[in-house]
C-alpha cells in the first residue's frame, strides 16, 4: 500500500507496541521472527487492543459527536476542533481527516498480521490451539470494525446510492506490498468484507456467551453484524442479528445504569458486550469533558435536555452535580456535562481515573430490533414497541406497564425510534451516522455554538477528505467529491 502509510504502520507495529508489551524482540527482528511464537501473538493481541482503544478515544467518539447535534464546544477547544466542528476542513488538516486515517489503518494492520501469521503458529502451539482462535477471532473483529468505521467517515451513507456503488475506502484484507497502490473499494465492496470478517470471527469465537466483555465475543460480532444490516437497510438480517443479542445479553437494571459509565475500569455492566479497557492509560475523553479539571473541551448542548422527562435518568446525566469530593471553587455548583465520560470525583485511584468506552451493548440492539421490526416487508409495530417501551421503563425505572406509546403508522413509529436513540445512545457515536443514513438534514439548535447550524442532505461535507499526503503517496488514491487536493 502507499508508502507514507506502510512505514507509519510499521514502525507503530513493531517499536510503538514495545512501551507497553514488554516484548523481547532478540532474534525477532522482523515481523514474521515477532509471530513465529504463541507468545509473540498474544502480545499482538494485547496491541491490537491498544490501537482499538486509541482509535476508539482519540478518533472515532470525537468525530462522531463533534459532527452531530448534540454537542458544543468550549472556547478553549475551538482552534483545535473548530474546523471539524463547522464542517471547514479540508485535506491539508492534520488533525481529523489524517488522523482518523492513519490510526484506522493501524488497527487493520495489526490485525492482518496476526491472521496472516497465526495459521502457521497453530502447527507447531498445539497447546494454544484454543487461545489462538481466541485471538484470530478478535483480529477478524477488529478488522470489520475498522473498515467499517473508516468507511463511514471517509464514505457517503450506505444507501447513497442504490447498489452502494459509489467510492468507499481500500479494503485491506491481506498484508500488501511497500510498493502496491491500492484503489477505493466500492462502499458495497467494504460492508461486504466486514460481513465476511465478522462471520469468520463467530466461527472462531463461538456465539454462547461473553467471558469478558473487555474482549470481542462472537456475540459481539453478532451485535456489530446487527449495525451493519441497519446501515444497509437490511431489515430482515438486522432484526435476526439483533434477536440473537437480546436473547443473550439483558439490559442493566435502571439502579446500575450510571455506574455503566462512570464506575471506570472496574465496571463492566451487565449489558455490555464490548467495552475497550482503559485501565492505567491516558484517556482523551475522561479529560475533555472533565467540568472541574479546568480543561473541558466539549459539553451538552442544552437543547438536548429537552428530549427528556423529569424522571428519566437518561437526561440527568446532563449536568454534573459538584460534591464535597471536587476541588473546593466548585462546591455546590452544577455543571452541563456529559456524565458518560465523567468518572466518579470519589475514584481516586490514578490508574483508575481513565473512561473505558462502550463500542458495544444491548440497548442498542432493542432500538435496531425496533427500526427493523417497523420498516420490513411486513411490519411488526407491536413488537417495535415493545422494544421501545423496553428502554423507557428501564430509564424512568418503571413497569413496562406503565409505558405508553402514541403512534398510528410505520412513520409514527420511525420518529419515536429516532428519538429514542438520541436519549439512549447520545454522545455514543451514533446521531451523526443516523442523521445521514436517514437522509437527513443536520439541523442545530439555535443555542448551539456552531457556525453552522444547518447542512441539507446530501451534502459532500458529510463525509471527511482524503488528507493531501495519502493523495500524494497513493497515486491510485481517489479524494473525495467537493474537495480540492
């Protein structure tokens, strides 16, 4: 592949993973010397965790949040995130269109080299045969997780198209050559490897149940799968994967639902399926949205307050309530903030003052499970509510009994899902993606601090450029429509 990218990702590989793997690389020198041991593997899976969590932190929730409308941003912040944030970037960026790129691809290098190399490893590990599948079936994950999430930023919606055929990224799915300049794959071409990967991952993983939820399960990979079909519009698969998940995975009691979020490394939730473990790590997101640290960089726009009820737990971690455990200037104050990524003041510990970020839970697959049960072939509206009606009594710590829903037709029931989403899964990097894969225009509020506070679908500013230098290495590389190389 090009030339700037490959050397970036090798150098990541093989010296960047050496601060905190411990690898003894004597006699190992070059990659297939690092994956000739079982050892050598499951270090790469341990780095292969490492580059998700800080693609994860430091990319993908940001990108995603500062391009919806949900969030503003401080003053401190907007030199830095501004251009994202009012859609002003443009491929000479180093912040977002590069980075987002680059440690994207990271992630699928890392994991390519460990399904290439592991074949030959279970030949001669005959004791490890099961961990090794354990760590294929992670790699192959990863992977469909990356490419898909590339896809998404770097691509227009799915259903841009009719048969998904406009330009999405360069599928990677083998280790290429120094030299090799490798053209965009169709948006079709990418969701189909991630379908294939995904699948290849519950081969290897089985799809029973989770052991840990800070490492890809096969039921993650069924839970991903269900996202993927909702993006396609694949109703029917997305309301069998979905199915699958919620048979599996029950939602966490309303009495547990802020500690999901805030209880750190420790907290694994009931519900989860993939959490990334940011244990005595440096989180970006536990700092930006810090209230009392002095240096918040992003918080709720108010108009989000307005999506919920008085007893909806949801909307109360909007706003962060200072207590005797802050620093004493904040006593008795009350602060807008997304409580998501606010750790408890009382968690002291350092190692453990880190956001560990949910890729994946069961709440989810209720709302997808919904919105496929009311746009398939023959709609299900009962059942959509009773997913819906699932979450609301969970949030407002009710009987399902006691929850109502108004609606008459599919499109009544469409609204009330989006709805739902943004008040379930806000800040978790989803709106911006609904918005458009819905074919919606991207409306801000008028206290938003943006300057932009409307975009009309479609609209080329909806997905990221191609930074300049992957332009320039790749000469097989296509930039995206309305930019300017």
């Amino acid at each position: 592949m090009k030339k700037l990218l490959l050397i970036t990702l090798s150098i990541l590989l093989l010296s960047g993973c050496e601060d905190y793997l411990n690898v003894d690389y004597s006699g190992k020198s070059t990659t297939a010397g690092f994956f000739s041991e079982y050892s050598g593997l499951e270090n790469a899976g341990q780095g292969l965790h490492r580059t998700m969590l800080d693609f994860y932190d430091d990319n993908v929730l940001f990108y995603e949040m500062l391009r919806s409308d949900q969030l503003n941003v401080t003053s401190s912040a907007s030199d830095q995130y501004g251009p994202l944030f009012n859609y002003t970037l443009t491929p000479n960026d180093d912040y977002m269109s590069r980075t987002y790129y680059n440690n994207g691809y990271v992630v699928i290098t890392n994991a390519n080299n460990i399904l290439t190399y592991a074949p030959d490893v279970k030949k001669t590990e005959l004791s490890h045969l099961a961990d090794i599948d354990r760590i294929m079936g992670y790699a192959y994950f990863a992977r469909a997780l990356a490419h898909f999430l590339l896809c998404n930023a770097y691509a227009q919606p799915y259903n841009y198209t009719a048969d998904a055929s406009h330009p999405g990224i360069c599928v990677m799915d083998h280790i290429p050559g120094f030299n090799d300049n490798l053209p965009r794959n169709t948006v079709k071409e990418v969701y189909d490897q991630v379908i294939k990967d995904l699948k290849a991952g519950i081969e290897l993983l089985g799809d029973e149940t989770i052991s840990d939820q800070y490492y890809a399960s096969g039921i993650a990979c069924e839970a991903l799968l269900a996202r993927v079909y909702l993006y396609m519009e694949d109703w029917d698969n997305a309301e069998t994967y979905s199915a699958k998940v919620i048979s599996k995975i029950p939602l966490s009691p309303y009495s547990e639902y802020e500690n999901l979020f805030r209880g750190g490394p420790d907290v694994k939730g009931t519900e989860t399926i993939l959490k990334l473990n940011a244990y005595a790590t440096t989180s970006t997101l536990c700092k930006a949205f810090n209230p009392v640290a002095g240096g918040q960089l992003f918080y709720p726009d108010p108009v989000m307050e307005s999506y919920y009820g008085d007893d909806d737990i949801r909307g109360k971690m909007l706003n962060y309530v200072c207590t005797d455990a802050d620093p004493a200037a904040y006593h008795g104050l009350t602060l807008p903030a997304v409580l998501k990524y606010c750790i408890y003041p009382t968690n002291t510990a350092q190692n453990k003052m880190v956001v560990c970020p949910i890729v994946l839970r069961s709440s989810e697959m209720y709302l997808i499970h919904a919105e496929a049960l009311t746009n398939k072939t023959n709609p299900d509206l009962a059942g959509a509510a009773a997913d819906i009606k699932a979450l609301e009594a969970r949030a407002r710590n009710k009987s399902v009994d006691n929850i109502s829903l108004s609606y008459s037709n599919a499109s009544d029931m469409n609204d009330i899902i989006e709805k739902e989403r943004i008040k379930e899964l806000d800040f978790e990097g989803h709106r911006f993606f609904d918005i458009i894969r819905r074919k919606k225009d991207l409306v801000r509020s008028s206290t938003s601090n943006s300057s932009i506070k409307k975009i009309t679908y479609p609209d080329y500013r909806f997905v990221l450029p191609i930074n300049f230098r992957e332009i320039q290495a790749n000469e097989a590389m296509e930039q995206n429509e309305g930019y300017t190389n």
